[in-house]
C-alpha cells in the first residue's frame, strides 16, 4: 500500500500545486513509484483524450504519469454539476464511488500517493465531497497550507482546522508558504507560539516567488486570447513587470524593469518604433519581454513592418489600454506542463528548501 498525503489549504492560490510538484520531484528521488490524483477537479482540460482537471494533467505531463490519468481525476465538476446533484440528476454516492475506487487502484500502483484537495476545507460540499469528507473517506493524513502571515493564517487554519476535526480526520501538519523572506523566522516563530498546544507540526515551505507568480507571454497570450507574434520562442519567457506605455518615448525607456512587458496603444508608432530599435540591443534584451498592443485604431503599414523585422514579441488585441491591463494584472498564472523555466526552478526549490523528510516522517 501507498504512503499518502493529502495536501489541503485555507483558500485557493496558496501555492498546493507547487508544493505537490515538490512533493512529487522529492518522493521520486525516494520511491519507485509515484502518483498524483485530484479527486475533485474544478478546473478542466482536455488532454490524451480525457477531460481531466489540469492539475492532474500536469502531474500527468511533467512526471510521465500518463498511465495513470484515467484515475488522477476521478471527479470533474461544471458548471451544472451542484444543479444536477441537487436536483437528483447524479448522486454523492456515485461520486465518492468513483474517488474511493480510483485512489484504492492508484494505492496499489504506487508507493508514494498525493493527494491535492480544492480550495479550503468545506470546497465540495455541495456534491458530498469536501476536502475534509474525501481525506476522512481515503484515510489520508492532511497537510493543511496557508500563505505565510500571523493574524490572518492564524485565523484562516483555525476555521480550517475545525471542518477536519469536524470529520475526524488526522492533520499530520500545518504548512506556511509564501514567505517575504525578511520576515520568515519572525512569522515562524509567532506562529509556533499560536499553535505551541496543537497537536500538529508547524513546518515552513516557500518564500515568495515572482518568477512563479508572474505570467509566460504563451498564458498572457491565453488570456488576451491573441496569438503571440514576433520571436514565438520566446513565448515561455516570464514578464515579470507590467507597465503602460502611457509616457513619452524616453520616460517609457527610463521606467524599464528586468522583463518588462509593455502594453502600447496601437496608435503611439513613434514608441512602438523606439522599443522595436531598443530590442536589438543586448542591454535592452533583457528588459523587454514583450509588446501587448491595444487599441481599436491600426497599425501603420511602416510601424508593422517596423515590428516584424524586429523580431520583438507582440501580441495585438482590440481591447482598450485598460482591459487589457486588467485582465493580465488580475489573473494568477496557473502551471503548466509546457512551463519549463518554471517547472526546473520548482524541483532547484524542493531540493533546496522543502523538508521532504520531515513531511514523509509524519506519514
């Protein structure tokens, strides 16, 4: 039978999908064999053939799990899923079937299993299988995670912790993530105070990271709906600014960051000409990542051409100056197999920093 973990959080955006590609880089060092299952799967794709939650196919691609995806999302929710549940269309039995049954085959499979949960503890209540029910029905020890703070962790594991208690289900450890790293043993250690009489581990993860919180310009092209042109190689390079090119031509220049993306209305031909000339410089390389050009107006047939033989990376869209900005700002970038810069600095970050030992010791 497997060792299995089941990684829960206090919301969403905490970082499990990280911390489950760690655990995974770790326990492949260690186990012979290792699997991944979502049970309840929020978020869709499709891939080899299967609707799948995405977190399962990218466990599936990065770990080369594909035998296994039949089973690693066993439950995928719509958007008419709780409608057909409540109105008697599916069943909760039928549900937690389907999960006890997938994870029992993957529990032969495999000597070290993970298992993510969806959001906070009480995610999944509607169809019968919360984080807190699906740990308790799959006998898995919970690993509960929340972004690194003092009054608002405190708060958000408390609440947490009372559904798995709830439930009776076993929290193995409490785990912070997202350290500002000035502020890392400060946090620990008030937090070690808050829980000294608990009967948990308090472990330490992940400082925080622009380099996985920002975006790739290939999911800024998603999000903007917009192929990328210019250099398409480039499309997994990490913008790790954002700016509006609202400025003159020099302020734009002088407020470059490291891997700046800017967005430049189309009608500014005389900035987008500047930054096209600025990216054959080495000194400028590094600086821009890429041109978003909104704007309902068109681009000039010499200021195309002008872009085009840059070769900078660009992506045109009609959406206002401000939706555009909006709409890149507010996404959190989700990880994908194809995120390679990203996906090699996870495993450099769990060999470095997570204490697998630790984790894989309370199992």
């Amino acid at each position: 039978m497997a060792r299995k973990l089941f990684v829960a959080a206090t919301g969403k955006d905490c970082g499990k999908t990280t911390l489950c590609l760690s655990l995974l880089h770790c326990a492949a060092k260690k186990y012979p064999r290792i699997g991944f299952i979502k049970p309840v799967g929020p978020k869709l794709t499709h891939f080899q053939g299967l609707q799948v939650d995405k977190d399962a196919a990218l466990m599936a691609g990065v770990f080369g799990l594909g035998e296994q995806l039949a089973l690693m999302s066993p439950v995928t929710v719509g958007p008419q899923t709780s409608r057909e549940l409540l109105d008697g269309v599916c069943h909760r039995a039928d549900l937690t079937e389907r999960i006890v049954d997938a994870c029992r085959q993957l529990e032969q499979q495999c000597d070290f299993l993970v298992i993510e949960g969806a959001g906070h503890a009480g995610v999944g209540s509607v169809l019968g299988c919360s984080n807190a029910e699906v740990a308790r029905l799959l006998g898995a020890p919970v690993l509960l995670m929340a972004e690194a703070a003092i009054g608002r962790a405190i708060d958000a594991l408390q609440l947490n912790l009372y559904a798995f208690e709830r439930h009776q289900v076993p929290v193995a450890a409490l785990l912070l993530n997202k350290f500002i790293p000035e502020k890392r043993q400060e946090t620990l250690g008030y937090l070690r105070k808050a829980f000294a009489a608990a009967p948990h581990a308090l472990l330490g993860a992940f400082n925080y990271s622009p380099i996985l919180a920002n975006p790739t310009l290939d999911r800024i092209s998603r999000i903007l709906a917009t192929p990328l042109r210019g250099d398409t190689s480039q499309r997994q390079r990490i913008a790790h600014h954002v700016q509006l090119g609202a400025a003159s031509a020099q302020r734009v220049a002088d407020l470059l960051q490291d891997s700046t993306l800017l967005l430049v209305n189309s009608s500014r031909d005389e900035l987008m000409v500047m930054l096209a000339s600025l990216y054959h410089l080495p000194e400028y390389r590094g600086r821009i990542a890429g041109l978003v050009i909104p704007g309902q107006a068109a681009v000039s047939p010499i200021t195309q051409k002008i872009l085009d033989d840059s070769g900078i990376p660009y992506l045109r869209t009609t959406l206002s100056n401000s939706e555009a900005f909006a709409r890149i700002t507010r996404d959190v970038a989700k990880i994908t197999a194809d995120d390679q810069e990203k996906i090699a600095f996870i495993r450099q970050l769990a060999d470095d920093e997570l204490d697998f030992a630790t984790i894989d010791a309370l199992l």
